[in-house]
C-alpha cells in the first residue's frame, strides 16, 4: 500500500539495492582488481533493486582502498559503468567513511541535487599479498606507482609513539582498552571475559552471514587464549581480536527517490530510508587527547541518533557497532545504555566477517538492510576511523519519515565542550611516573618485544616511556590479571637511547 506524506517524494531518499561479492581466487592471477569488485557489486545491487539505475547515477562515491593503487579510480569506474556522474569522489581513509557517504548521499538526494546516488568499495588485500609473496605477476590494472600513498598512522604521530611501535591501530587501541576497563572498575581479568563473549557474538553473525570470509563461531576463550595460531599481538589483543584485512570483498548500495522508486516499480517492503545521522572526530594525533577511557566524539554521536529513536538506544531493534578492536563497541553501548547481552553486530564485525579495510560498513550497511526487509524497523550503523578518531552514525528505518532530512550532521561542538585540558606531551621525564595506560607488543614467536606505558608525570605532563623485555617484575606488574597497574606509581629514567623507560615501584 502506498503510504502518503507531506513531504515531497522526490526529496525522500530510500536505499533500494545493495551488492556484495567475495573472491576467492583458485590461482593467484584469476583473483579479480578492486575496480573488478567495484563494478560487480554495484551491478548486483542494480539487479538487487530491480531496476535499471546504473545508467542514472549522478552522484558517485568510492570508499578509500589500499590493496591496490589506481589514479583517479572514480573516474575509471564511472566509465566502466558508462556514465558521467557531477558529484564523483574517491575519499580519504577512514573506516567511518561508507557510512558518511551513504549519508550525504541522501542529502544530496533531499536537496533535489540528484535522483540516484551510488557508493561502494572493495579491496583484494589477499591477492595482492599471495602476489606479492609469491612472485606472480597480476593481470590487472598497472599500479599507480606515481599516485602518493596515502597518510595513515605515523604521518600524524609523535616521533617518541613511532619509535616505541604505538603508531599503528593494533598498538594504539590497546591504551583505550586497559584505560576505559579500569574507569569501569574492571580487573582486567573481567575486561578480557567481556572481549571474549561480545566477540563470540560478532563469530556467531558471521557464520550465518553468507558473506563473510570466515563463518564459524568462536567461543569467548578460543578468542581470549593465545595459542600457536592465536598469538599475542598487543596486549591484551591475539589474532582472533583484531580486524582481518586480508580478504577479497566489495559491496555498494543504491539510493534513489521515493517518486523514482515508486515509479519504478520497486515492492514497497524493499525500501530503507535514512532518517539522519551525526559525525565529530579526535586530534590525528592521539597524544593530543584529554584521556582515553572514553571518547567525547563517539559519545557526541551516539547521543544525537539516540535522540532520533527517541532518546533511547533500545528503540534500536538492529544495530552495526564498529569492531575493529573490541574496546569501540565495549564504550558505544554502554554509552546507548545497552547492557552487556547487547547483540553488536547485523554483519559479523571485521575480525569473522572480514575487514576490507576502510569499506566494512559498506558490507554492514547492505547486512542491515536486509535485516530492515526482513522484519526489524529501526537500525543504528555506527562507523569509525583512525584511532577512535572520527565517528559517523546513520539511523535507517522501514517507516517513511516524517520530517525532511536534516542537512547539518556535525556534533562536534558538543564533543569538544566536554573535552578536559589536555596535558603537555614531553619526551625527556624523570622522576614519578603513574601510568595512564599501557600495552605490551610481542613478536611473532610470542615472546615479549617490550612494554609501553603512557604516564602522567609528578607535574601532570604525559609521556610515553618503555619496558624492557628484561624487566620481568614490571612486566608481571602490568599483565597482572587480577589488577589493573592503571593509577600505579613508578620510576622514569631516560635511557641511553634517549627514549624514558619505567619500572615499578
């Protein structure tokens, strides 16, 4: 039945097809380009909507993908696909990006700019790297080798963060970790038993999603125990906590009108609208940041879509928490006041379901929407980029709205009135030291590399200072299970290679 509204139908945006492929290459050199996915996925979603919409799009957005390098991919796309769109954009890195570009999509769409609307991404991460490992030589597309790479990790850190490895999302995340378990007032015993089951729970979407790269459940202590082939990255990360970039995937989505849907024919129940959303970010630079047991950006957004669905994060009946590490999620619902039976995930997160790096949400915006056709009314996709860095969320619905969509989505005002002062980042400390937070990084044999902790000094300057493998009773001090070091007094004392190290007591 045609549901009627004040509102204009053709400055009503609704999501009408969604694509995914996943490759799996029996040779190296059959395995499929980024460009190939891109172009697959989206001619599935055209075939998913029912309608012939390719042909029409007008506003063209592809997520950021590292696997490969083309120059200009957006305009290599555009003419595989035969068309001219005026809004055609290859964005930066950030893993929040598909669900922003799903969103200004939609703007667009309500601002009468345009009638259809695509955005899609792919990666073949683990084709390039069997190549690259292997000596093969892909059939593909010449690599860009004169397109600049893009900036990531230590083009926006500390020279002190890059010397001690905690420039890179495995080794950063962690400080999130043990500092916001440890404000909850958790042993890092409960903290690890809280990882463990919520990532069972993403394990368990993922074996039932017909896309995913890896469809088994785990159980919480297959996940939390190192073993041989679950090794300990940085504390208190193994393999199976961390996001798997190695995998072959693309996904896209097509947005359109009401009037044009409608007057294309597509079944009512298949449409998902997108009713709003908020974005604010973090410092690139991480040690620009008032504290780390909470983010005032994720909380900022968070509140505003909780607003939306009534003030409530329980009004969500469906909803994408970003999982890259398992701290985001562990912060988003308790900040959406879900407890901890929350179910996190519609797609299977990006340790089970597999990370195409910047363009996960892309497959978990296509997972809610079929999750939306198949009965639920309200979904919260929530992305995030960086280092708990930049955050965009979009609620979508079965229910035609009943406003126009908003234009404006930044919260950031809201996130940096909260923000505390920020202390003053040394690289030459002596003295008392209490630890802010920490991580220990290990080589791939297991054995520990060294440790680092962020400290406030005796005058409330942070720094960042190591432990040395050798230091055995700091290190025990710091892996205790049953205690958090958070809050801990120690020595700092510069070493001779001009980087501070810690001991305890």
């Amino acid at each position: 039945m045609t549901v009627k509204n004040s509102i204009p139908e053709d400055r009503i945006p609704v999501i009408v097809g969604i694509g995914e492929i996943i490759d799996r290459p029996k040779e190296i050199t059959e395995g499929l380009e980024p460009l190939d996915l891109l172009e697959q996925a989206l001619r599935r979603a055209e075939a998913d909507a029912g309608a012939k919409l390719l042909g029409e799009v007008q506003s063209l957005d592809v997520v950021n993908f590292l696997s490969w390098r083309y120059r200009d991919p957006e305009k290599l796309l555009a003419q595989r696909l035969g068309i001219t769109p005026s809004h055609c954009y290859y964005g930066p890195v950030g893993g929040e990006s598909p669900i922003r570009y799903i969103h200004e999509a939609a703007q667009r769409i309500a601002r009468g700019e345009c009638s259809v609307a695509a955005v899609c991404g792919a990666e073949a991460q683990s084709t390039a790297t069997k190549a690259e490992r292997g000596g093969a030589k892909l059939p593909w597309t010449p690599f860009a080798h004169d397109v600049e790479e893009p900036k990531r990790g230590a083009a926006f850190q500390k020279p002190l963060a890059v010397k001690l490895g905690v420039f890179r999302p495995v080794t950063v995340y962690p400080f999130y970790e043990a500092a916001s378990s440890a404000h909850w007032g958790q042993t890092p015993r409960e903290a690890m038993a809280e990882s463990g089951t919520l990532w069972s729970r993403y394990s368990e979407a993922a074996a039932y999603n017909p896309n995913a790269w890896l469809k088994r459940r785990f159980a919480p202590d297959e996940i939390t125990t190192p073993t041989a082939d679950n090794r300990l990255i940085a504390w208190p990360y193994t393999k199976l906590m961390v996001a798997n970039p190695t995998v072959n995937m693309g996904g896209a989505l097509l947005l359109t009108s009401l009037a044009k849907a409608r007057a294309a024919g597509i079944a009512e129940d298949r449409l998902v609208y997108p009713l709003g959303g908020a974005s604010a970010e973090e410092p690139r630079d991480y040690l620009l940041r008032d504290q780390f047991y909470e983010s005032h950006p994720q909380n900022a957004v968070l509140k505003a879509v909780m607003d939306l669905a009534g003030g409530n994060g329980r009004k969500f009946d469906a909803i994408e928490l970003y999982s890259c590490f398992p701290c985001v999620p562990k912060m988003a619902r308790r900040t959406l006041g879900l407890g901890p039976d929350v179910q996190p995930t519609v797609n299977g997160g990006l340790t089970f379901f597999g990370a195409p790096l910047n363009t996960y949400m892309t497959h978990a915006a296509c997972a809610m929407v079929r999750k939306l056709r198949d009965g639920a009314k309200l979904g919260l996709l929530y992305g995030q980029g960086g280092f708990v860095t930049k955050h965009h969320a979009l609620v979508v619905s079965k229910t035609l709205p009943r406003e126009v969509l908003a234009q404006e989505t930044s919260v950031q005002a809201v996130a940096d009135r909260n923000k505390r002062t920020v202390p003053e980042f040394i690289t030459d400390a002596s003295g008392k030291g209490k630890v802010e937070s920490f991580t220990v990084l290990y080589g791939r044999n297991g054995d520990v590399e060294h440790g680092v902790v962020m400290l406030r000094t005796s005058n409330d300057r942070r720094t960042l200072a190591r432990i040395a493998a050798s230091d055995s009773a700091t290190l025990a001090h710091l892996l205790n299970m049953d205690r958090s070091p958070v809050g801990s007094l120690g020595e700092i004392a510069m070493a001779a290679d001009g980087v501070p190290e810690w001991r305890v007591g």
